[in-house]
C-alpha cells in the first residue's frame, strides 16, 4: 500500500489515503475532516504513481 497526501475539494485540508499499487482505479471515499464523497481516480506504472486526481461530486 502507499500512502498519498492530498487536498480535500471540499474543505481544502489536507488528507491521506491508502492507495493499492496493484490496479488503476476509480472510486469514491469521504473526506476524513468534513465526510463529504471524493471520487478519486489512481492510474500506477510499475508500481509506481503516475496519475491522481480527486475531485467533488457536486454538479
């Protein structure tokens, strides 16, 4: 698992998540400050980072 830091879309504080190395992937998770739903989206090269991108759910 690696650990990757970020900015919440929603309430701009700095949060971390888990991320799998082993798959590119789309899901979503909730903000550990404000609960609010996050989609995120990871791609990996070689195991390693090579796309991340977290954005709000709202319209």
């Amino acid at each position: 698992m690696l650990e990757h830091f970020f900015q919440c879309p929603y309430c701009w504080e700095t949060i971390s998540m888990l991320l799998d190395p082993s798959n590119n992937q789309t899901y979503v998770e909730d903000c550990e400050v404000c609960c609010n739903p996050i989609e995120v989206t990871v791609s990996f090269e070689e195991g390693a980072l090579s796309s991340f991108t977290a954005q709000s759910l709202e319209q």
